[in-house]
C-alpha cells in the first residue's frame, strides 16, 4: 500500500529516509517510510486526514510549515549578510 503525502512532507520523509536507511538496513522502506511518518507525527510535524477519496493521507503539519518558513528565512538572511 502506498503512502499518500503532501509534497512537502514527501520531500522531509524522504530525506530522513536517505538519512537513515543505512542504520536500518533490516527495514524495508515502506516499513522505515512509516517508522518515520510515526516519528513526525508524534513531534507533531505531520498530521493524518482523509483525502478526498476517503482514504488516509499525511500532510505537513501548519507548525511544521512555519519551522520550514523560519529555517528558510534564517538561511536567506545569512546569504544575505555575506
């Protein structure tokens, strides 16, 4: 079954996923994809809904999105600076 996502969080998963699938070679990656899923859910970054076909999907969190926001604010004002 494949997991539905937003963009955004499909781009973080997928990140933590490059990250740590070395240390988790016993997983396979749906397995790790939804380890990871659980993990930002719990920290509150990602939030289940139902989609418009009534199935379960994942999106980024407005708390998460406004983390993202900040990172790339601090990041553009460094370049900024130099």
């Amino acid at each position: 079954m494949k997991l539905q996502m937003d963009k955004t969080l499909n781009f973080w998963i997928d990140v933590a996923y490059q990250d740590l699938k070395d240390d988790h070679a016993n997983l396979i990656k749906h397995q790790l994809v939804a380890h990871i899923l659980r993990e930002y859910e719990s920290r509150g970054d990602a939030m289940r809904y139902l989609n418009v076909k009534g199935k379960i999907a994942w999106k980024a969190s407005p708390s998460f999105l406004d983390t993202i926001a900040d990172a790339e604010r601090d990041a553009q004002d460094e370049l900024d600076d130099d």
